[in-house]
C-alpha cells in the first residue's frame, strides 16, 4: 500500500518525506487556503520534496476549464497529478487529459457506479471519501470494499482506489486489509500509527534496565 500524505504545509511534508514512509502528496484549495501559501509556489515545493505524485486540484467547474488548468499546474513539474471532482465535466476532463498522457486523480467520490466511471474514463485514481461517508451515518469503508470488488472483476481496469478522507488508525488498517491501493492520510495519522502502549510501556522497561547496568553502546 502506498501513503500519500494530505496536506498544504511544506514542513510536514519535509518532515515526513524524511521518514521514508511517503510516497506522494494528495493537497486541494481548503487546504492551501488554510495556509494562506500561494498555490503555485506550494505544489513545486512539495514537487521537490517527493519523487511520487503530487495531487494538485483544479477549480474550473467545466471541461474545458478543467483541461486548461489541469495543463498549466503540470507544467509546474513532471510528478504533478491533476486532481478534478467526479462530475460529468469532470469525467470528460479526465478522458482528456488522460489520453493525452497525463496522471488524473478523480476525487469527491461517494458511490461505486462514480468510481467506475472514473476508471472508464481513465482516471489513475479515484478518491472515495471514507470520513465524509461516516459524517452521514454511512460507512465508508464498504464503499472501499464495493469499488475493490468492481475493479477486480475487471482486470482491464487499472485505476488505482486511493482511500481518502481518512480520520483514524482504524480507517488506515481496514483499507489495508480491504485492499486500498493508496491511502493519503494527515500527518498525525500517520504518526499515531506508530503508537501502542505496550510499545511504550516495554521500552520504557527496557531503558530502565540498561540503565542500571552502567553500560553504554557508544
């Protein structure tokens, strides 16, 4: 499974790119207008600090706006992937671009029949919003479950699911077993990963009994 990390902050991406566990970034305009950072300037940076793609989103509603715009931000760098919402416009801007050879993530993605047509249409991913779905009563890790079994049944499909709007560890490790593609995942989730109280709890035991000992590595 890959991880792409979601968000608009340069340092966390720096941060985290350093840890080895990143493959790419996924960003949108909420995220960058928290920053209050100049869109352009924030995807090329991120372009550097990663190999892996960059999901930077378009704002245009229509195809053409889409195409032209998803155009301009891959002429900020090679690893730029045009992040468009799951429309009909949206749809035919992914046909577009992706016959012309260029990376699509299509997102906003709330049901298996849109997933699938993001993959007839060409998509390189599709972005099924998990947390959004369980704001509603939903559960959004059988949307997961739905598309893995849709695109699996159709080898000549090769959209990858990248999970998204992920809130918790518990999110991260169903769509693992489900068989998400990618996930992309705050900072803080990706951290907290990490975490177990007997991992805690047991280095702490095993600090105290080195320390007693005197000895010293180096």
């Amino acid at each position: 499974m890959k991880f792409f990390l979601d968000t608009a902050v340069i340092d966390e991406v720096a941060e985290m790119v350093d840890t080895g566990l990143v493959d790419g970034v996924t960003t949108n305009p909420s995220l960058i207008a928290k920053t209050g950072a100049n869109m352009g300037d924030t995807i090329a940076a991120m372009c550097k600090l990663t190999e892996g793609p960059v999901s930077a989103e378009v704002t245009a509603t229509d195809c053409q706006g889409m195409v032209a715009e998803g155009l301009h931000l891959r002429q900020i760098a090679e690893n730029v992937c045009v992040k468009v919402p799951l429309t009909m416009e949206g749809l035919r801007a992914t046909y577009q671009l992706s016959k012309a050879g260029h990376p699509v993530n299509v997102t906003l993605c709330f049901s298996a029949n849109q997933a699938l047509l993001a993959a007839k249409a060409g998509a390189t991913f599709i972005s099924p919003f998990i947390g959004r779905l369980d704001d509603i009563g939903a559960n959004g890790m059988d949307l997961i479950s739905d598309i893995r079994l849709m695109y699996d049944n159709y080898p000549a499909l090769k959209t990858e699911i990248l999970a998204a709007s992920i809130r918790s560890v518990g999110h991260m490790r169903e769509a693992a077993l489900i068989g998400a593609d990618v996930a992309t995942l705050p900072a803080k989730v990706m951290m907290d990963m990490a975490k177990h109280p007997l991992t805690t709890s047991g280095l702490d035991g095993f600090l105290a009994d080195w320390k007693a000992t005197g000895q010293k590595i180096l």
